[in-house]
C-alpha cells in the first residue's frame, strides 16, 4: 500500500487539465449543475472557500475534484488557484 500525501499550493489555471473520466456530464445550460455563473459570483463575493483536488501529472497537474469550482475560477479569470495536490493515490481511487 502506497502512502497517500497531500499538498497545498497555488497552481496556475494553465496547468490545470480537466479528465474525460472526471468530467461532470450536466455542464449544459439550464441543468442544475450548469449555474457555473452563480458559482463565480459567489466566490467573487466570498473567496474559494475550498480549493481544488489535482493529481500530478509531470509537468501539468488533473482534476480529480472541484470542475465546477475551477471553471468558475476560470470564467473571473484568475490566473492561479489554490489546490490540494495529492500523490501516492491510484487512478482507480482518484
């Protein structure tokens, strides 16, 4: 069994690449999960109250949790994002 880490930093959005496995399937416009703007609005007004799960990936790090939260981040355009980057996690837990 691998031991699992976590680490906290800010990544830049550019480094950030989004899983065809993670990616949540009701972005559309008018589902419920779309309201990205609503979201950046509130993040606006309140911070990110919790970042981003990434994985590592060389010199790019994936999403494992959090796409609405970065897209929204994205949408204020911020160039970076406050992350919990974990590592020693399989792809099958990720």
């Amino acid at each position: 069994m691998t031991s699992q880490k976590l680490l906290f930093k800010e990544i830049s959005m550019n480094k950030i690449i989004i899983s065809d496995l993670n990616v949540r399937k009701n972005l559309e416009a008018g589902s419920e999960d779309s309201n990205i703007e609503d979201l950046a609005k509130s993040i606006n007004e309140k911070g990110l109250l919790n970042p981003i799960t990434v994985l590592n990936r060389q010199e790019n790090y994936e999403l494992i949790a959090g796409q609405r939260r970065f897209l929204a981040c994205q949408l204020l355009g911020w160039e970076t994002i406050p992350s919990l980057i974990r590592s020693g996690v399989s792809d099958i837990d990720a």
